[in-house]
C-alpha cells in the first residue's frame, strides 16, 4: 500500500465536492457539501479550543441526524476517538458508560437533553450542545 493510502483519513471523504452539491438529507432538510464542511471545521475549531486531542474520548449523544454526522466527520479528522451513546438510554445507564470511556466532552442533541442529568455532566470535563 502507497503511503497516500495509508494516511487517509476517511473524515476526507466530505472534501472536493462542489460546494452547492447535496451531501445528505436529514429530516428532509437538504445540506450541502459547503455547509457540511463548514459545520465541520467549526466544530473541529470548537473541540481544538476546548484543548480536546488526538486520541482523546468524545461522546456522542445523538440519533441518526446531521448532529451525528458533523460530530462524526470533525472528531475522525482531528484523530479524536468519537464514542456514539444511545441517546435515548436511562441516565443511569448514560452515566456509567460516560464513566467508562472517560470522555473529555459530550455533544448531545437536542432530542437527547431529556434524558441528560446533573450527575452525568459531572462524569466529562465539556457539554457541547
């Protein structure tokens, strides 16, 4: 395998599309590529500020939504491990997985907000909304 190969990084494949072009439909709502890349570079610039690294934990409270993928692409292309969670899991649940993958932040949807508790925000250093 050439070394072109070997170091890509999959978060890639959102880059060199026209931006005007449709990268996903989520909830009928059409994003584009220009959008989507800029979500990402905003949220990598978010996780960058909060001093979240490479190899760092990121938890990931969302369903099937364009939370989930944005999160997904800026975590992967700044070599941050994104551990998806059952956003719809009893707090109690939440809180002990939270405690086991040791994350540094959590982005959680707005879907998920209900199910989230002052005791599982103690378990993470940052809540992204």
């Amino acid at each position: 395998m050439n070394d072109e190969r070997r170091s890509m990084n999959v978060a890639s494949i959102i880059e060199g599309h026209p931006p005007a072009a449709t990268a996903l439909i989520s909830r009928g709502v059409i994003t584009t590529y220009g959008e989507l890349t800029a979500q990402v570079a905003a949220l990598r610039g978010a996780l960058n500020g909060l001093g979240i690294a490479r190899g760092d934990r990121v938890a990931l409270l969302c369903g099937n939504t364009l939370e989930f993928v944005v999160t997904y692409f800026a975590c992967l292309g700044r070599g941050i491990v994104c551990v998806p969670l059952n956003p719809t899991a009893p707090a109690p649940e939440l809180e002990r997985e939270l405690r086991v993958v040791s994350a540094r932040a959590v982005v959680i949807a707005p879907s998920a907000v209900a199910g989230w508790t002052v005791s599982i925000a103690r378990t993470c250093h940052h809540l992204l909304t």
